[in-house]
C-alpha cells in the first residue's frame, strides 16, 4: 500500500552524505541522492531521493523528487512525488507533497498541502 523509502540508499550509492558529525552552512543542489545525519543551514535541493536522518537537524527550505524525514527541520518540505514522515521526526514548517505518509509520534507545526494542485494554482497565477 505504501512506498518504502528506505530502498538501499546508503552512504555508498548516496551522491552527497553529511556525516553525524558535520555541522555546514551553505546551500546544496543536485541530481543525486542526498543522505543528512549532521547538521545543515541552508537551502537543500536534489532532483532524487533525501533522506534526514533522526540525528539530523535542518534549518533550511528543503526539495526533493523522494524524501523520508526521521530528524529535525526547520523549514518548509517541497517533495513532488512521495514524502515519507517518520516518527522520530519534528518538522516546523509547510509541507508540499503530492503523496504523503506520517509515523503515529512524527510532530509537524505547519500546513500541509498534497497533490498535483500546487502545480495547477501557480499556472493560474501566472497564465
């Protein structure tokens, strides 16, 4: 019934790991899988798969094609296919998603919005 985001992304077939214990300010964009288990502040963006570990702390807007968040965010989540909300997870910000699984414990302060809608509201917007 659900996807399982925890496939076989590791440190090995990840493009971009931040280790437990980094902490990095600065933005990331990329095409590869994205793997955080340190500390981030800034922007983060990949056309594949994120993954926030539980140890993870993000202050950052994040955007991905697939994510599962087991950490901390303080940002707003764009994921255009499927975002996976564990339950060690604490989220302070918006969620855009078109589909979307939350883990009985996950903590999300913010609004939630699913489906293929965002893409249709901004085409009224700017015709």
């Amino acid at each position: 019934m659900f996807k399982d985001l925890k496939k076989d992304t590791d440190a090995k077939q990840a493009e971009t790991v931040i280790g437990a214990s980094v902490k990095v300010k600065g933005n990331f964009h990329g095409d590869g899988d994205i793997i955080i288990k340190g500390e981030v502040e800034g922007n983060v963006k990949t056309k594949n798969f994120l993954l926030v570990d539980k140890s993870a702390k993000v202050s950052a807007d994040v955007s991905a094609k697939d994510a599962c968040i087991g950490g901390k965010i303080s940002g707003n989540i764009k994921v255009s296919d499927y975002l996976e909300i564990k339950s060690s997870a604490r989220i302070s910000g918006d969620i855009h998603a078109k589909e979307l699984s939350i883990e009985k414990g996950a903590i999300l302060n913010g609004q939630c919005h699913m489906g293929d809608n965002q893409r249709k509201e901004s085409e009224h917007k700017n015709p």
